[in-house]
C-alpha cells in the first residue's frame, strides 16, 4: 500500500522565522511529488518535484526531493502570517496517475 | 489558469436522502476526475477515479453502491452520496487533470462540499 508521511503533524512559530516541513513516502510507482497549501478549501498548487537534487523555488518558499532517501523538504523562510495552513505532500502514482497525500502539517505563525 | 468548479459547495440533508454533487471542468477537458473526502483535521483520502465514458474505480473500503459516480462527459464529473448517514458528513473534493497535459501535471481541485447529513 503506497504511503505518505509528514512531519511534524503541526507547528507554530514566530512571524519572520524559517520553518522546514518534511515528507517521506513509500510507494510503488513514483511519478512526481507535489506539494500544496490548504487554507479553508481546496488545496493550491505549491510546487511538483520529479527529479532529485533540483530545488524550486517560488519566492519565499522552496522544495527539494531526494528520491534516494525517499523524502522531500519544504522550506519557508520569513514566515508570514498568511502562510498559516496546512501544507499537504502528495505523491503521484500508478498509471492512472492519482495522488496519494499525507497527512499534512498544520502551520500556524503568529504575530 | 485552470479552473474546477464544484457545486454545491456546502449542503445539509437528512438521513437517509440522497446528496449529489457535481464537479466542472470549466476551460479544459477532463478524461480522468478524481474524487477525496476530507475528515475534520485529516488529509484528503482517495475515494475513486473517476472515468469518462466507463465506470469508476473505486478505492478500497469505498462502497461503489453507496458513493455512485457519473462522468457521462469530457467536462463533468458527478458524486452521488446515495442514503446519506451522519457518518457520511465530510467534505468532498473533486480534482480533475487537464487531458491536454502531460499525465504528470498538477491536479486542479475544486473548492470542495462540506456535507452535513441530520
């Protein structure tokens, strides 16, 4: 059974802190990675992660996937208080491509 | 950007009604949908895959009979909750890839139906 792990489960932090979101996985036909951001609805679209070793960034925020260990990081740098939500991972497996998530890590920053 | 539309996005019905809910692709076409349900504090969990043109694949532990899925049509996708219970209450979430995009594209999801069965 594919799996997808996140840590910690939650989090709170300082506004301007940097805070590091993690996310393993365990499955048996790896395509992509994705990370997304859940605010009250629908998760948005973070980043997608196919290769090792490559970090994308998007303005304060950046992901890396190491496909050897099996994990991917989520970095937020000058935490805001707009970035309170839960980051979800999400691996796309199988030939029908469908996303298996994570529990998701519950991000709150405070003032 | 791609857009999903999900209707309704919130209902309350009695135990034992029906719910349907509805998923749109509103500028790409869809082949393949896919539905989750969502539990307070928890992650989305793959409920099935929805099909155009065949039937639904369902996960394991999801009752085909009881979540019935339509997707009679390139731009749509539908949930039926069928004798909805008060442990059936979630919130419902459709996604859907652009078919016109790589199989490895990010999924667009809808805003979600918060379902609350009395």
């Amino acid at each position: 059974e594919d799996k997808v792990v996140q840590s910690p489960l939650s989090l709170v932090v300082h506004e301007g802190d940097t805070v590091t979101l993690n996310c393993s996985y365990e499955v048996t036909n790896f395509r992509s990675l994705l990370w997304y951001k859940q605010e009250k609805k629908a998760p948005t679209f973070l980043f997608m992660l196919t290769s090792s070793g490559i970090e994308k960034k998007s303005g304060r925020l950046s992901s890396i996937l190491d496909k050897k260990e099996l994990f991917s990081i989520l970095n937020i740098t000058a935490t805001q208080t707009g970035d309170s939500a839960v980051y979800l991972c999400a691996v796309n497996t199988g030939t029908a491509s469908k996303l298996t998530f994570g529990t998701g890590t519950r991000l709150q920053v405070t003032l | 950007g791609a857009v999903v539309s999900q209707h309704p996005s919130w209902v309350i019905c009695k135990s034992g009604t029906s719910v349907k809910i509805e998923c749109r692709s509103l500028d790409f076409q869809a082949t393949t949908m896919f539905w989750y349900r969502q539990f307070p504090k928890q992650s989305l969990m793959l409920m099935a895959t929805s099909n155009e043109g065949s039937k639904a694949t369902y996960e394991q532990g999801v009752e085909k009979d009881k979540f019935l899925i339509n997707h009679a049509s390139l731009t749509l996708s539908t949930l039926t909750v069928t004798s909805a219970h008060p442990e059936d209450s979630s919130f419902y979430i459709c996604s859907a890839r652009d078919s016109g995009q790589s199989i490895n594209s990010p999924l667009h999801f809808g805003n979600g139906t918060r379902l609350t069965v009395t």
